[in-house]
C-alpha cells in the first residue's frame, strides 16, 4: 500500500450499510407523538415574566414620542422599556455577509428615532403574565409623524439617512466578455420577471426565554434555533459578558426553513430584562406578531437578458435585479443577494455572465434566507429565460436544455464566480442523465401524449420543467465527539442544531454504521454551548455534510481506541477484530461476542490500570474541514390544469427528481423532498406578504397568508438520485433540504404558460387566478 | 382595566373538568383560554399553539370527544365536560395510541409542532369513519396546516393506522 | 394574542340572557365562537361583557312541521351536516355546510352564530338568504320574526336590537325533487369564499321552471338575492343558453372590491358560478346524478 493512499481520509463504501441508507424510523418521534416535547413556549421557569413587545403601526415616521405612564401603572406590569432604557446595546449585528458598509442600515433592538416598517419593536412590557402584558402593550400610546414610504425596490433609491442611499450595495459578479457575446449573438431573449414577497412561516412561532442563574454566573437562553454558538458569543459580546457566562439550549423547535434561529431583537431584549429584572424573563411570538417580525424573503425583480447562438446554445446572461430587502439588513447581510448572484448560471454552460443585484431597503418587514434562498428566485428566472429561448429559436424546451447542461465529463466544472465567498465549482453530477431518468418515470411522452387528447376535449391542461442546481455543505467546519460510557451507551455530542428535519437520527445513523451499534443507542445532543466549544449550526442543507462527515470521522476513531484496547485485553490485533452490534468480535468469526463495548469503556476509565498515563475514556472529537460547497441538482416535472372560467391552476402531477449524493435516510430524504414541495407550491401559487400603498400589512393572519392545506397538493412523487456521490466528503453526501423547493416556482410557471399555450405569459409569482384569469379566453 | 372583587363570578370561576380522565379543578380568570389552561394550569403543553385565530389547527382537543380548536373556547366553558389531549391518547407509557404508532411507522412527522392537532383530529374521524378513503382523509384533515411534510405522509399513516384499528377491533 | 378583559355570564334560559342584555352595555354573544374567539383574540372587539349562550339547552335542535325546518340558533353545522331530514328535506343546507370551515370548527360553529356574524362570504348567510329563511328574534317583549331578506342591516350588521338575540332560524321546506346546488370559489377549501353562489329550482310538471332562487354570497356587503336573474327564469324551459342570459345580470352587479381582490374578478366568478350551479340543479331536478 502506497503511502500516499495510506494517509487518504477513509470514505464509505458506495451502497447501502446495514443502517446508513435504510430507512430506519426517527429517534426523534418518541416524545414528538405523545405531546412530550420541549418547544420554546413550553419551558417555564418559576417566578417568571412575560414580556411583550410594541410594535409600530406606522410604515415609516419620525418617533416623536412614547406614552408609557399608563402602561406602567396597570397592577402587574413590572417594568416598560423605550429605546432610552437600552441606548446602551447596539445593533443586531452580521453573521454572514463580506459586503462591507452595511453598518448603518442594522437594526436597533428598539427603535430610536425613526420606524421603518410596520412591526417593528418600539417598547417592551415585562408584566407577571402574558395576558396583562398584552394589556400594557396596549395602553403605550406612539406619536408618530408619518414620512413617505418607499414600496418599491427598483423604484430609483431614496434616502435612509442623511449621506446613506436606500442601496447600500450593488453586488456585481462578472466573467467572460459580455457585451461582445451579445453582439455576436444569434438571438438575444430579454424578460422582466418578479418574484413576489413570502417566507418560512413555520409552525411554531418564534420564542425566548432567559434567566440569569446566580449560583453559576451563568445567564440561559432558551428557545433557540439554528446558530446557537454564534448567537452565543454575539449576545455575550452585546451584554459585555464572558461567552462562557451565557449558554444557549434548544429544545424542540417547529420548523426553521430559514427564519427561525437568527439574532432578533427580542432574543437579546429577554435577556437583557433577566439581567436587569432578574427574573426569568419568557417571550412567545404570537402569529399576528411572526407575520410582521420574523424574517421576510424572496422579493425580487430582475430584467434578465440572454444571448444565445443559432442552435440555442448561451452565449452570456446579463442580469439586472432588485432586491427588496426591507427596512434592515439583519444577520445575513446581503447574502441572499448575493446567493442569487452566484447561483443564477445554474446547471447551464455558461461562457460569459454578468450581473448587478440592487440591494435595496424598503419600508417593510426586512427579509433574509427561506429555504434556497436566491435559488427558488433565480431558477425561476433562468429556466423562464431557458423557455423563452426555446420559443424564440422553435426548438422543444427538453432539447435546448439537453444542448446546454453542463455534461457529466465536465465535471467538476469550475465556474469563474463566487457566492457565500467560496467558488463555485460544481462538483459532480450527470445532469443530462438525471433528467432523462426523470422524464422516463414523469411519463414525459405519454402525459404529452395525454394532453393532446385532452385539449381536444377542452381542457386547459399543460405540462413544464425546470432544471436546478442546489448548494449545500457550507463549511469552514464542524465537530463532533462521540462518547461510549461503561453501560455501552453512546453520546454524540454536536455543534450543530436541529430545526426539526431529523438531523439526530441522521447523525446516529453514520455513526452507528462506522461504529457498530444500534443506532437506538445513540444519544445526540446538540444546539447546546454548555456541551461543546465550537458549533456552526444547522442552515444552508450543512448539517448531513459537515456535521455527519465529522461525526464519521469520531466514530472511526472510537471504533479504533476501542479495537485498540480490546486487542490489548484479548491478546489479540486490532485489525483482526471488528465490531457488531456494540461488541467486539473477530472479523473472521461476526457471531461469537468477545468483549461488550461497555466492557471496553470500563477498561479505559480514569482508574483503569490500562489508561495509567494516557488521557482517559473511550471518546473521541473530530473535525471536518471544507472549502468548498457541495452542489446537488434536480428536475422538477409538472402537469397542470386550468379552469379557464375561474383561472385557477390545480396542479395534478408533480415529480421532484434530485441527486444527493448519498441517502443517508431515503425516508427522510424524501420527506424533505415532498415537505420542501409544499412550501415551493405556496409561493408559486398561494403565499405572499401584501402591503397597501402606506406600508400597512394585508397579510397579518392564517386567513390572509395563505399556506397550502391538504386540498391543494398534489400527489407528489420522489426520484431520489445517488448517481453522483459528492467527492468532497467521505460520505459522499449532498444536502438534501432545499431541492424540493428549488424549481417550483420554475416548473408551474412552465406548466402554466403550456396550458395556456401562451409561452411567456407567466412573468411572475405567486400565480394567481385572476392573472390566468386574463389569460384564458372570455367563458362561452 | 376593570378592578376585580373577590368573588366576582364574572371575573374568575372555580371550574371542575375531567381532562384525560382525571378531574381537574382550578379557579380559573374568565378571559383564559382553554388552550392556556391547559399549557399553563395544567402543564399538559402538547397541545401547542400556531396560531391562536383558529386557522391551524395545532390546538385541537376533543370536547366531549369531538374534535374542537382548544384556542378558541375559553377555560369557562368546559366546567363539567371531559376533555382528552394528546397527552391522553396513548393507552400506557410503553404503549402508542395506532396513530402514533403510523405516524412514527410512516414518518407522519418532522418538527412534530403539527403533530397533536393531526392526532386528536383523526381520532375523531377515525371513530366516525372507520374505513376512510384516502380522499375522505384529505377532507378530515384539509384544517390542520403541516409546514414540514408535505402531507403525503400523514394520509399514508392514516390509512394505515385505520387499517390497524379495523384489524385491532 | 390573549382576550382582553370582560366580564363573562353564562345564563341558563333565553329570558336570563335577554334580561342581562337589556341591564348590560357593550355586551357581545358567544355562540359557538368561531369568529368571536378569533376577534377577541386579536383584539378587534372589547366587550365590557360576554354573555355565553352554551348553556342555554333549549337553543339547539331540529325540528319539522307541516311546513318548514326550524333549527335551533345554538345548533352546531356538524349536527345539521349529519342530519338526515335536513339532508332529506334541505339539501342545499347540507351541500353548503360542506364548505363552511373544517371538521373542528363545524363541531363547535353554530347556525346562529354565522348568521349573526354576517359575513358577506359565509355560506350559511347566503343559503339561509336563498331558502327563504325566516329568524327568530327574542327579546324584552317576546318573539318576533324577521325575513332573511330584512335581517340584513348593512355588512355584517344585523336587524336586532342590543336587547334582542336570535334564538332559531326556520326555513320552509321547498317541494320535493327540486334542484339545488351551492358552489364557492375560495383560495383554499374551507376559506371564506371569494364568491359563492346558492341556487333551488323548482320544474313544473311540463319541465318548465316554476320556481328560481338564486343569491350570491360574496359580492356584496350583504347576500345578494338575483331577483332579475330568477324573474328570467321562471316559466321557461331550462338550458344552457338560458342559464348563461341569467348569468349575464352578474356583469351588472356593484361587487366587493378589495386589496385581495378586484371587483371585475368577483363579477366574472359570480356569473360563472351562476351558471354551473343552475346547470348542476336542473340535472338534480331532472333527475340526473351529478
Ligand atoms: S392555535 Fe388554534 S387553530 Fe391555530
Ligand atoms: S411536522 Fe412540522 S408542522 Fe407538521
């Protein structure tokens, strides 16, 4: 054996493992069925407060002043706090953005002199209970003088301060010669394509809950999501205390999708009050609050031009957006932007592109990630631009795309741009073949076949696709430590979070695969600071790379002490032994127990004559490392039909086909795969956040966002591909959380304009009927 | 705000209410929502609240075994009816109701926040129609929004939990 | 999203609650509270009291006599979706509760309830509207009757006093073997519709149209009766062409005009609506299984 290949880091067998690849039922349902589970709202702790927030009704005005006398006087009520009570906290500040000069446009944890949208925090009530809270709130009386309000992004940009434009920043990303593609070009195919306002939404609302525990000099918080270490040192840094004097612990949490998990004011305003009050202090979102408060995204304008040659092939894209950004720019900075920016090429060959994403600040709820953030918009947008060259050059939309997919000998392709400040360098895949699979179980001729008969009957049926590209497995790092302890039970101990996707059963999976244990016996612990230094969390479809790639790498090293100290018991070598289901065998005899692996632990305890000057414990932590992204794909297929009276578009048959590499729980693979759907459905046809022409709100209730229920979907059906492992993990995995979502948006719209048999008639979403409605001819 | 006299009756009540077959008694402010009850006198906080307009329905109950939104009726109303939550549904601590059985079997679940309203909703409906028809399932529970799964799978275990019960019974 | 404070009475009898209406101001009925909770809730409404009308045992029920239905103002839709003489007798009360919610509301939602509301969308508004329905109305004098077409005052506005509630609603019972249909176009099942659309027909012997009623829930402020459109009907043979010029007073209409949606879109549901939901009653009265 060469040493070269010796040093290689190891990497899991292809195929299925005895539980790695098997759809195993979830560690996570137990308590989750019964009722027992810990969601924000549900931790209480004794002598606690209730806060609730004031919220501007104004869109945008100059803060005169703040009536909070009766307020404070209302038996109950503990204290009410104005920005004057906190001018000594800054801003919520970035995480995640390289875009310099955004400063000024962060949020204030309550507003000083201005409001910029409707919702947004202006007081805070502590009071002994929830109800009498939301009493005080009311009796806070706001003098606002109202100003002008800016509505529209690619409006020309107005002032935020004095000296600061409402665009701080243009992100420009270019290579290739552009304007000489487009003089030579064959055809050039330009389209002006919105994408409307909705976000995440999930279930459960946001929530909070503090207390400073004195014993300790430890301050809590509860509640949280996503980014626990980050939010972590940044809620130390904000309250001028030590990290280590703050700790952050998730419970269950109700769906992320994105906007769950980010530093908002409340998270910081609760555990300000439990300092200063000290009382534990608890904040539950109501959902009229979530609609206005919680992150915003999507909203996007682009005019997008094309250039292609004369058999269809692109020559360059040119594209001009505008991104809504809302009053602030939170945590994420301009990465959604930027995301759209750097991912809007897609799955195509693509010699030259250029484009400039306006981020811009409206007077609305400010907006960051949803669920493939700058992908749901941007694939939208390519593949309406990849329909209309099909049109303009009369070739069939399956061919042209078929002309310009990257091809499997290509990869990986090296795309001369960046997003998330890594490259793009599109790793692995067989696009073209996927979606010839794809077509295959859609029944693509036979539903053409269909629809053919059908309009001949009347109906106003017609089916689309959409080609995307995910991304997934943001790096830098992650770390896991796996523990046996001297029951042979196993602790997984991870930085990173869950959102409620089943990341503990994923990771228990790996680990038991390398380890040889019933996952059963796999306790994973995770978005807790207590229990580990460092953590990245769960977003950006990370966790099943990073983390699950770092808690292969730990399981191996156990197995390896393990292996280690049973030879040395056994008289034996360790590469002859192996272990099964949490006991270690000989490779050559798998049935016949040798040693527990509680036994194994035992050994190596603190006072074991064994570990006499050796660090004690069978654990072990390990790191992974990536500085790039890993990028799974897809196709989307839909069958649509029209009522051409009314203009409402039922989708009847949907395919997600996607390639993640490896499935690490095709069960939950596919539920990601279907639940992702659902939300790509909502903002294709249903959801979206309206505001009058004053910045007021008209999507503040369930009744008038509207979710899709049980009626409105589909039959759904799942290609799960793993033709393309990811080279840069050992596992091989790509994310799987986001392509379900990716290519809705895209895939209805194509469905829509074929039904209609009006190419190009979609140029934005949500679709609503009264749109298709002025499509469709006057009923007979 | 209106000062409240000890005593008054239109202001706080004592109120008896069999909650998964234990009677609860509690002196309770009229304006507290059953829902609240529930999580907060009771600490029974599976029932979850998503949004508290009666739209999600995460809140559902049985009252008097029907299946009702826990967020629109008050503590009040309930003084000497029965009330089962899904903290009442499973037969034992080692044993799972067959809903939560399906669910788990068929990955009915993903955040879970949905999760009690689902069950307590086609508990009802499973006693009404024994033998649903994916279709019927669909309707029963078009008034319990689902963020995380896309539905598919709640109406799989469903039918098969239905399937069980039939067998069971 | 908490109530606001009230005081809370639950009497027992009509005469307990109308006399706590005449004593008391500011006062507001809990039915079956599936739009009060939700207003109190988010704080739309602030009650100095509540008077809550489930402990009333005589308000519930459904009863027939020679000539109509009466059901009881605290009735729940479940208990009038699952009855059989309604389904027997007023299908068209069934066919709507079909829209009106989900199971869980249905379980707790009162007749009375929604027609006090008066959601201009609510499908029990438009329906009772197109059964001719007549209101019970109790108060510090007794009973009086009001006609469904006066009980509306204005948009969700009824006709009765602060002393009054209503107690029952009755609905003559239309000739056997009639059509009817109720249909709705609504963003999502169990909304409020966008527009709905109610309609009974009755044919006589010789297959002419001896009876229309038509009423559009939706459009207007209040349901909207098609006087016009059913004065075209009556004493014509039934068809297509004759349901689309019935159809054609809906471009007539003065429709509901909001952010969500534009009056000409309502104009255009309404007409289309219409004229399915004629065609489904006449195969009804025909015969004819839809
Ligand atoms: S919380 Fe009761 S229906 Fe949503
Ligand atoms: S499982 Fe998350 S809302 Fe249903």
């Amino acid at each position: 054996m060469s040493k070269a290949v010796a040093d290689a880091p190891p990497r899991l067998a292809p195929g299925k493992g005895r539980v790695l690849g098997q759809p195993v039922a979830r560690l996570e349902d137990g308590p989750l069925v019964r009722g027992r589970g810990l969601f924000a709202a549900d931790v209480n702790f004794p002598r606690q407060l209730a806060m609730r927030v004031v919220r501007s009704q104004i869109a945008h005005g100059r803060l005169v002043s703040l009536d909070t006398a009766e307020a404070r006087a209302l038996p109950g009520v503990v204290a009410v706090w104005t920005a004057a009570e906190v001018s000594d906290i800054p801003p919520i500040p970035f995480r995640a953005t390289k875009v310099r000069g955004l400063e000024p446009y962060c949020q204030p944890i309550l507003a000083r002199e201005r409001v910029r949208y409707v919702g947004e925090p202006i007081a805070v009530v502590f009071a002994e209970d929830a109800y009498i809270a939301e009493d005080a709130a009311d009796l806070v009386v706001a003098e606002i003088d109202e100003l002008p309000v800016v509505l529209d992004a690619a409006a020309e940009p107005a002032e935020f301060l004095p000296g600061n434009s409402t665009e701080p920043t243009i992100v420009r990303k270019e290579y290739g010669d552009v304007d000489a593609a487009f003089r030579a070009a064959h055809a050039v195919i330009e389209l002006d394509l919105s994408v409307g306002r909705h976000s995440g939404v999930p279930m459960e609302t946001r929530g909070a809950i503090a207390r400073y525990v004195a014993a300790h000099d430890v301050l809590e918080l509860h509640g949280t999501a996503k980014k626990q270490h980050w939010n972590r040192d940044e809620i130390a840094r904000l309250l001028g205390r030590p990290p280590t004097g703050v700790h952050l612990f998730e419970g269950h949490v109700g769906g992320g999708f994105g906007v769950r998990g980010e530093l908002y004011p409340e998270d910081l305003l609760v555990c300000l009050a439990a300092m200063r009050l000290d009382r534990p202090v608890k904040w539950i979102e109501d959902r009229r609050e979530h609609l206005v408060a919680t992150n915003h995204s999507r909203q996007q304008r682009h005019l997008i031009r094309g250039a292609v040659d004369a058999d269809g092939r692109l020559l360059a894209i040119d594209d001009v957006f505008f991104h809504d950004q809302g009053a602030y720019v939170r945590t994420h900075g301009a990465r959604v932007a930027d995301l759209a920016a750097g991912m809007l090429p897609g799955p195509y060959r693509l010699p030259a592109y250029r484009v400039a994403g306006h981020f811009r600040l409206t007077n609305k709820t400010p907006a960051a990630t949803y669920r493939a953030p700058g992908r749901f918009e941007t694939t939208f947008v390519r593949e309406r631009l990849m329909d209309a060259i099909a049109v303009r050059l009369d070739l069939d939309p399956i061919e042209l795309r078929r002309r310009n997919l990257v091809t499997e000998a290509e990869m990986p392709h090296v795309r001369p741009v960046d997003t998330l400040g890594v490259d793009v360098v599109l790793d692995s895949g067989d696009y073209i073949g996927l979606m010839d699979q794809a077509l295959a179980q859609f029944g693509w001729d036979a539903v053409q076949r269909d629809l053919t008969a059908r309009r001949a009957a009347g109906d106003c049926v017609g089916a689309g696709l959409a080609f995307f590209v995910e991304k997934s497995g943001l790096g830098p790092s992650d770390g896991v430590r796996i523990s046996i302890d001297a029951t042979g039970g196993v602790e997984l101990v991870s930085g990173a979070a869950s959102v409620g996707q089943g990341m503990e059963t994923a990771l228990a999976q790996i680990c038991a695969e390398a380890l040889g244990v019933d996952y059963r016996r796999i306790r994973v612990v995770r978005g807790r600071t207590d229990r580990i230094e460092f953590g990245n969390g769960a977003h950006a479809s990370r966790v099943t790379v990073m983390s699950g790639s770092a808690t292969y790498h730990a399981a191996l090293a156990v197995r390896g002490m393990a292996l280690d100290t049973a030879a040395q018991l056994l008289q034996a070598r360790p590469e002859d032994l192996a272990i099964e289901d949490g006991q270690v065998v000989r490779a050559a005899a798998p049935g016949v127990p040798l040693i527990a692996l509680a036994e194994v632990a035992r050994q190596m305890g603190p006072n074991s004559p064994l570990m006499r000057g050796r660090t004690p414990g069978l654990t072990a932590e390990r790191w992974f490392y990536s500085e790039h992204m890993t990028y799974p794909y897809g196709v989307h297929l839909a069958l649509v039909r029209i009522d051409r009276a009314t203009g409402e578009v039922r989708v009847e048959k949907y395919l997600v086909a996607n390639d993640v590499g490896r499935a690490v729980n095709p069960m939950m693979v596919e539920g990601q795969m279907v639940g992702g759907f659902a939300q790509g459905l909502g903002g294709a046809l249903f959801e979206e956040f309206r505001y009058d022409e004053r910045g007021q709100p008209l999507s503040t209730t369930f009744a008038d966002y509207l979710i899709p229920t049980l009626s409105e979907m589909p039959a759904v059906d799942v290609l799960i591909a793993e033709d393309a492992p990811s080279p840069l993990n050992p596992l091989g995995v790509k994310g799987a959380g986001e392509g379900g979502t990716n290519a809705v948006g895209a895939a209805i719209a194509a469905a829509v304009d074929d039904a209609l048999r009006r190419p190009g008639a979609i140029v934005s979403l949500p679709i609503l009927p009264r749109t298709v409605r002025r499509h469709t001819e006057e009923p007979t | 705000m209106t000062s409240v006299a000890v005593g008054d009756e239109t202001a706080m009540r004592r109120i008896g209410v069999t909650v998964n077959g234990t009677l609860q008694a509690g002196e309770v402010s009229v304006r507290l929502t059953l829902a609240d009850f529930l999580r907060q006198d009771l600490k029974l906080t599976g029932t979850h609240l998503g949004c508290e307009h009666g739209v999600c329905g995460a809140c559902t109950i049985l009252l008097d075994g029907r299946a009702v939104r826990a967020c629109l009726l008050l503590a009040v109303q309930v003084d000497g009816h029965s009330v089962t939550t899904v903290e009442g549904l499973a037969p034992s601590a080692t044993v799972l109701h067959p809903l939560q059985e399906a669910f788990c079997a068929h990955h009915g679940l993903q955040c879970g926040f949905c999760t009690p309203g689902m069950l307590t909703t086609l508990v009802e409906f499973l006693k009404d129609c024994p033998d649903p028809s994916a279709e019927e399932v669909r309707v029963a529970i078009s008034g319990n929004i689902c963020r995380c799964t896309g539905y598919d799978s709640i109406v799989e275990a469903t039918l098969s939990a239905a399937a069980n019960m039939r067998d069971g019974s | 999203m908490k109530p606001p404070v009230f005081a809370y009475h639950d009497p027992r009898s009509v005469e307990e609650a109308v006399g706590l209406l005449g004593r008391l101001e500011n006062t507001r009925l809990l039915a079956g509270g599936q739009s009060l909770m939700p207003m109190l809730n988010m704080r739309f409404v602030f009650p100095d009291h509540v008077i809550d009308l489930n402990r009333i045992e005589t308000l519930a029920g459904i009863v027939q006599d020679a000539e109509t239905i009466r059901i009881g103002a605290m009735t729940r839709q479940r208990d009038i979706a699952d009855s059989a003489l309604v389904r027997d007798r007023l299908p068209l009360l069934t066919e709507a509760l079909a829209h009106v919610g989900h199971r869980q509301t249905r379980n707790r939602g009162t007749i009375g309830g929604s027609l006090c509301h008066l959601d201009p969308a609510a499908e029990l508004v438009a329906a009772a509207a197109n059964l001719d329905a007549t209101i019970e109305i109790a108060g510090p004098d007794g009973v009086r009757t009001l006609s469904m077409a006066a009980f509306p005052r204005g948009f969700m506005t009824p006709a009765i006093e602060p002393d009054e509630m209503v107690t029952a609603v009755r609905m003559p019972l239309p000739q056997r073997g009639h059509g009817f249909s109720f249909m709705e176009f609504a963003r999502r099942h169990g909304d409020f519709a966008i527009v709905s659309v109610a309609v009974l027909l009755v044919l006589a012997p010789d297959r002419r149209i001896a009876r229309a009623s038509i009423t559009l829930g939706g459009v207007g402020a209040v349901p909207l009766r098609m006087v016009e459109a059913e004065a075209l009907l009556v004493g014509h043979e039934p068809g297509a062409a004759l349901f689309e010029r019935a159809a054609e007073t809906c471009r007539a209409i003065d429709a509901l005009e909001d952010a969500q949606v534009p009056g000409w879109y309502r104009r255009q549901l309404a007409g289309v609506l219409m004229a399915r939901a004629l065609a489904t009653a006449r195969a009804r009265a025909e015969g004819v299984s839809t």
